[in-house]
C-alpha cells in the first residue's frame, strides 16, 4: 500500500478489530493479531513495514519493546512474590531455569542453531504473561488454588523472563567476534550501566512521585517521556543496556515504599494495548513464509520439548514441600501458554542481530511464533477437557461481587460472611473501602473492570455482581463488563425511579432490565435513609411453624428481603420480578427498618 496515512490508519483499525474479537471469542488477542498481521503482510502483500517506516521500524520497535518491558515490570512486587506461596516462588526461579534449559538443549540438537541463539530461544519461551492467561482461566475455571498460582505465575514470570532474555541477549551481542576476556568485559559493563541507571533513575523518578514534585495531570506523560530517555541513555552510555534499565527502573518503582504506582500502571495498560496490538500486526506482517516453511519437521521436537517435557519438569522441579497433588500438578503442567513479551523481545531482538550482522538470527521470530500459536491454540481448546478428567474444574462459582461500598453494603456483606457466602466489595472511594477493611470484608480498591483487577482480584470465584453505588455514569458500563464476562443473569442493580421522571436521567432498555434488585422502589438513596434511620442487617430462618408468610406478616412494610439461602444451601437474589417462595429450612437476609414510634 503506497499511502503511508493510509496503511498507519490499517494498522490502528485492525488492530482494534482483533482486540475486540478476541474479547467477543474469549481468546487470547495474540492470535488474531499475528493471523491478521500474517494475512496483511506476507499473504496478501497489502503492508509492508520496512517501506511504511523505512529507518524509524527499528526505534519504533525498539521504543514500543522498552514501554511493554517497563509496565510488565511495574507489576513486579517481591512481596508478591513471597506472598503468593512457595509454588509461585519457584515456578518463577526453578522452573525458569528448568524452561530455560531443555527449551536451549532442545533447539540446539533438533533445529541446529549455535548454542547462543539455542539460548536466546530458551530465555524468550520461559515467559506465559497475564494477557493468555487470565482468558484462559476464565474458561477453565480450575480450582483456586491452582488459578491462583497460574494467574500469580503470569504476573511475576513476565518481568523475570523477560530480563533473562536480555540478559542473555547481550551476553551475545558483547561475545560476537571477541575474546573471551573481552566478552566478560563488555557484558559487565552493559549489566552495570544498566543496573546502575535503572536503580537511579527508578529511585529518583519515586522520590518526585512521593513528593508530588510532578503534577499529577503530567505524571503519566512525565514518566513515559523519562523511561523513554532512559532507555536512550542507557544505550548510549553502553550499547544495548537500555532495556535492562528500563526493567530495572520499573521494578524499582513498583517496590518502593509510599509510591502509588496505580494511576502511573493503568496508563501504561492503556498504552501497552495499543503498542502491542499495531506491533504484533507489523512484526507479523514481515514474517517470511519461506523461513517458517525450511525451519523443517523438527520444530514440532521443539514445540513436544516444551509442552511435554520442559513444562512438566519445571512443575515437578518447582513442588517440593508445596503439598500439592498429582492432578493439581498435572493441571499445571499442561497450562502454560506464551504470549505477549515472548513474540516483541523475539522480533526485537532478531532485528538487532540481523542489524549487526549475526547469522541465522531471522530463525528465532518464526520458531517463538509457532510457539505462541501452538501452545495458546492447542491448550485453549483442551484445557478445560483436561482439567475436567482430572476432576480439577471449581464447581459453578457462588461468590458476589458488590460494586459500592456504602454502609448498607458493607451490613449486608458481612451479613452474607456469617452466613457463609463468599463476597467481596469492589469501590473507586477509599473512604468505603478502608471502612470494609476495618469490617474485615474483603475488598478491591479501583475500578473492577480495570486490567488490574483482572490481575488482581480473584473474578472465577465470583458468579454474580450486584452494582449498588452512586456513580450513574460508571454503573452501566460495569453491568456490561460484567454481563459479557459471567453470562446473563449473574448482574443485578438498584432501581432508580429517577428515569421515569427525567429524560435526562433515562438508561437504555437492555440496562433497565438489570435495575430490578431486591423489590420496587428499592433505590441506593431508600437503603441510605434506611440504614440512617437504624435499619439493620439479619437473617431469619423459616420454619414449618414461622412460615414466608408469618415473616412477612411480622415485619410488614419494614423489611426488604436481600439474599436467601435455600435446604441446599443454595444462594438466591431477590429480584422484582421474581416470586421466590421460601420454604421451611430457608435463611433470609433482610434489611429490616425500625418502627417509627408514636406520636
């Protein structure tokens, strides 16, 4: 295509189109990415990079690689880490190592590389990452505690990999051609001016966060304009540090002490989506098909080493004195699929060893590829069969998510938590959240939609949400979110009897059809002049003799029935629009309002 606006607009629109039919299939966005960047780019000939950028592809690249590797690093927190189990802990040392090696041994003996190159292969696949995992999990639906540790995995492994990977990457580059004497030399210096910059510059970049020495309208911006001078200066102090800085400065930031990296994380969420998705069409789209076919039979070897026997390994090597068992073990030998950070550094780094002059560099982006597809395509499709003959799936999740965390929410979760029903409270007011907390109620601080809470807050264990804030505008699109993600009829919201009376106030039908918790009339503002005017929170059991009916008769107008627990313990919401009759063995959890006494 010869009109450079033209082919930047492809870029951004397919590119966008993948991310959103990933989230329609519920797949990871990668395969999309690198099928259509594929079909642009070699297939049909309609994009080519090198002519649309000419000199500027490689920083381009290089720029995007450096943003992508900074905000994985920012989710780096050690305590994490330590917080997260001994399995988790050694998956991300152990098994990399584990990973790291037969992956290296595997691709020296079966595609003849050099034992550098076999190396750099083995450092790239080490690394899963949240993007292929989390959807994966989603559809799975393993036991938590096995979720957990995979979800916890991608999270952490996506930094440690990464920085081995460069890592090893300039070990080669300081080795091309050099004595051995030389190459120590060299590599020293580059891991030293790396580290060195990277402690500085992450220090002090937390010293002005912490002193608010940046506005905070300029923040987001301040710091990716010096994370990119980092990277710059790094790399021209030593040749090909700037990405171990980068790294460096973001675990350095994400572990220091009274520095709120969240504002500064969800901006570079923002930003790594639209990277990444326009890079992986662009690096897709200058794959050689030719290269991909004389790579030969033997990378399915490769592919067999990594899933079936490195994978394993790792897990095995990983499980000592975690207590867990065979299935649990099985389960997470057979989830690990690569993703985001493997296909960038691959592509990065074939570029800047094809730049310099190293043979047989360009093999490496096609083999990470086929990785990439095969081991997100192949687990994707059977996971969840696996998991189920293992016996390994959770049952049908019956936890709730509540979206608002005034006090009528935090008296009726902790209602709910003696009663036993799982719940969390999710709020973007820190004044809520940090009065649950005093309650002992389990909490998300944010916005639950974010990538950070899909990271962070444990969304499998949740099978219904009931929206019972203020915020008009954020309510709908938190239904929507969550409607796509759990199905319907697992989002409920407070009625507002404000839409009627004013258009402005007025939501969409779908919407509307949510607004139905609890009873007519039952708005946010009626259960804050409840709970203002000593309404409390209990359970009532029914029995033969204090049937529905007598507990209706005995409370009247002063009760509004929440959530009731049926002879099996199941949970049931009570909506306007249904006529749940509860029998003898139900539990009732009602808001019940005082008498008003006479005058």
């Amino acid at each position: 295509m010869s009109d450079p606006l033209v082919s930047l607009v492809m870029v951004g629109l397919l590119s966008i189109g993948c991310q959103y039919l990933a989230y329609r299939i519920r797949l990871p966005a990668i395969l999309p990415l690198l099928i259509v960047g594929i079909l642009v780019g070699p297939v049909f000939g309609v994009l080519d990079p090198d002519a649309l950028f000419g000199d500027l592809f490689f920083p381009v690249v290089s720029l995007s690689v450096a943003i992508i590797l900074f905000e994985g690093s920012l989710t780096l927190k050690f305590n994490d880490i330590a917080g997260h189990g001994n399995m988790v802990r050694n998956l991300c040392s152990v098994g990399v190592v584990v990973t790291w090696l037969v992956a290296a041994v595997a691709a020296h003996y079966t595609l003849e590389l050099s034992w550098q190159l076999s190396f750099l292969f083995g450092a790239i696949v080490t690394v899963t990452g949240p993007t292929v995992i989390v959807p994966m999990l989603r559809t799975v639906r393993p036991k938590t505690n096995v979720a957990n540790i995979l979800r916890w995995e991608g999270i952490i492994i996506d930094p440690i990999g990464a920085l081995l990977a460069v890592l090893t990457f300039e070990f080669i580059v300081a080795s091309q051609g050099s004595a051995i004497s030389h190459t120590l030399f060299t590599f020293g210096k580059t891991i030293g001016i790396g580290v060195f910059l990277g402690f500085l510059s992450g220090y002090l970049l937390g010293l002005c966060i912490r002193k608010n020495w940046i506005p905070h309208y300029l923040l987001n911006t301040a710091v990716l304009t010096i994370i990119l001078g980092v990277f710059a200066a790094s790399n021209y102090v030593a040749h090909e540090s700037g990405l171990l800085a980068v790294t460096i400065t973001g675990m350095v930031l994400a572990n220091m002490k009274n520095v709120d990296v969240e504002d500064i994380l969800e901006f570079k969420e923002t930003l790594s989506v639209l990277l990444i998705s326009g890079l992986f069409i662009l690096l897709a789209s200058r794959l050689n098909l030719n290269s991909v076919a004389e790579i030969g039979w033997g990378v399915l070897i490769v592919l067999a080493a990594i899933m079936f026997i490195a994978r394993p390994l790792s897990v095995l090597a990983s499980s000592f004195g975690t207590g867990l068992n065979w299935r649990e073990l099985a389960l997470l030998s057979w989830i690990a699929p690569r993703g985001i950070v493997a296909a960038a550094v691959s592509a990065l780094f074939s570029l800047k060893l094809e730049e310099l002059g190293y043979e047989g560099a360009g093999i490496i982006v096609p083999i990470v590829f086929l990785v990439i597809i095969s081991t997100v395509v192949v687990q994707s499709l059977s996971a969840r069969s696996v998991a189920k003959l293992l016996n390994m799936r959770a049952p049908a999740p019956t936890g709730f998510l509540i979206f608002g965390g005034s006090k009528f929410s935090r008296m009726m979760a902790k209602e709910m938590m003696q009663q036993e029903i799982s719940v969390c409270i999710a709020d973007t007011n820190w004044d809520a959240i940090r009065a649950a907390r005093m309650m002992d109620i389990p909490v998300y601080f944010g916005n639950p939609m974010s990538d950070h809470a899909a990271r962070h807050l444990e969304l499998s264990t949740f099978g219904t949400v009931l929206i019972m804030s203020p915020y008009k505008q954020l309510n709908p699109m938190i239904a929507y979110h969550f409607e796509y993600t759990m199905g319907k009829n697992k989002v409920w919201g407070l009625s507002s009897n404000e839409q009627a009376a004013r258009p402005s106030h007025q939501v969409g039908e779908h919407y509307a059809k949510k607004l139905t918790l609890f009873d007519e009339g039952v708005t946010y503002g009626y259960l804050a002049s409840a709970v203002s005017q000593g309404g409390t929170v209990k359970t009532t059991r029914i029995t033969e003799e204090f049937t529905y009916e007598d507990y209706l008769e005995t409370y009247g107008a002063r009760v509004t029935p929440l959530i009731g627990l049926d002879q099996d313990n199941r949970i049931h919401t009570f909506l306007t629009d249904d006529e749940l009759q509860p029998e003898a063995g139900w539990r009732i959890i009602s808001l019940i309002v005082p008498e008003e006494e006479p005058v």
